[in-house]
C-alpha cells in the first residue's frame, strides 16, 4: 500500500479528500493529515508517505519554502499541489521544484484521480535517489537558508531554526550546506558575523565589545578569536586598515 498524507488548512477538503476519493482502488492509504506545513512536514517525517497532497498558500507559511524542503529531503515522494492561488509564475516554479502536479481548487473528481493514478504509475518505476528536480529543490533550499541566516544572523540562531523555517530536518539541511560551501552551519554563521562587524567597523564612533553584541557574540573575546582566525587581524588592525 502507498502511504499518502494530506495538508490543507480547510479541514473540510482534507476531510473530503479522505473520505470521497477510492483511494484502495489505487493502493493507497492515507495515513496522516494535517492543517498546516509545520505539522504536516512533522507527519512527513513520521510517515514516510510516497504520495502528498497539500495546498502551498496557507497562513503563515511559505509554500515554496515548504515544497523544496520536502521534495529535497524526500525526492521519490510525489507531490501533488490543490490551491486555489492562480499565479502562473508560482506554478512554473512549484512544478521545477518537482510537483508533479499543480491542480487548481476547486479541482474536479476525475483531476484528482489522474493525478493519484500518475503518482502511482512513477512510484512503480525505479527512480534514482536523487533527480534534476530535488538537486533543484536543493538548491532553492540553500538559497533560502543563506539569506536567513544573513537576515538573522546577530541574533541566537541554531541550526534548528533555520531547518523550521526551511521545512526540513536539522540533519538534511547540514547536508546541503556542506554539499554547497564546503562549510559546516557555525562556520557560515561565523563568515557571515564577521562581514557584518566588518561593515560596523567603519564607524569610529562604535566600541568594539558593542559591535560583538550588535553582530551576534555575547562574549567579546570570542569575537576577537573568530575575526582574527577568518581575516588574518584583529578588529583593531581591521579599524585601522580603513
């Protein structure tokens, strides 16, 4: 039996998909459903399912953000999209990061079913562990950490946080970062600190021991330790150098 889990925030179509589609007919069974993409990626993770079905456009999430994350973590997971947002642009680029199939809401019984069959048909095939789509997935991903990590970076900010916010697991988003820089999540954090000090160095008039705080270290000699490892000299030096 192929696992399927269903993510809407409507709990009337996740409960309608349950019930009114046959889903035996095409050996399938749905084992968690969901109503929003935090809880969702949680069921993914638990479940393992072969086949999703989720909208991308619900409250507070980032629905691309959401489906590279899934697709990158799990690549011969199908991933059927129902929405009712009609923007082609988000389609096309929904479908390169390995939709299978973008259905727009409300999606007629036989759309539902086509798709169901196609994921199924795919799911019968061998398939490599990873395609052109999820290397894209994964390259969206990385994208999207980096420029939270850029965002964020002055504040407390663990590698979990940037797994949440990207919808996938600690472990796979380490994964990508090493595969993409050659470097391990602290020591982007790190490069990324120091270029921040760097630009606040510039200011005379700013302390040292406060552009350590203003650019993410409570302790000031760690600080030091890290800008004279990643540039060759100590913030001083670095003042002077301007």
């Amino acid at each position: 039996m192929y696992r399927v889990v269903l993510i809407d925030d409507e709990k009337l179509i996740v409960e309608g998909l349950r019930k009114v589609v046959r889903w035996r007919d095409y050996d399938c069974e749905v084992v968690a459903t969901a109503e929003d993409a935090v809880r969702g990626a949680e069921a993914i993770r638990v479940f393992q399912p072969h086949i999703l079905f989720t909208d991308i456009r619900m409250p507070g999430q980032d629905g691309l953000a959401m489906l590279a994350g899934l697709r990158s973590e799990f690549p011969r997971m199908q991933v059927i999209v129902l929405t009712g947002y009609r923007d082609f642009s988000y389609a096309q680029e929904a479908i390169r990061l390995g939709v299978k199939r973008f259905l727009l809401k409300p999606s007629k019984m036989d759309e539902i079913q086509e798709a169901l069959a196609a994921a199924t048909e795919q799911l019968k095939q061998e398939a490599p562990e990873e395609d052109a789509e999820s290397q894209n997935a994964g390259s969206f991903l990385v994208n999207r950490a980096m420029a939270y990590m850029k965002q964020h970076c002055a504040e407390k900010l663990t590698l979990q946080d940037v797994a949440d916010a990207c919808y996938v697991s600690q472990w796979h988003l380490s994964k990508l970062l090493n595969r993409s820089s050659g470097k391990s999540f602290y020591d982007i954090l790190n490069a990324l600190r120091v270029d921040a000090a760097k630009e606040l160095l510039a200011d005379p008039s700013l302390r040292i021991g406060d552009i350590s705080e203003r650019v993410g270290y409570a302790d000031s000699a760690h600080f030091a330790r890290v800008f004279k490892k990643l540039t060759g000299l100590s913030a001083n030096e670095y003042r002077n150098s301007l």
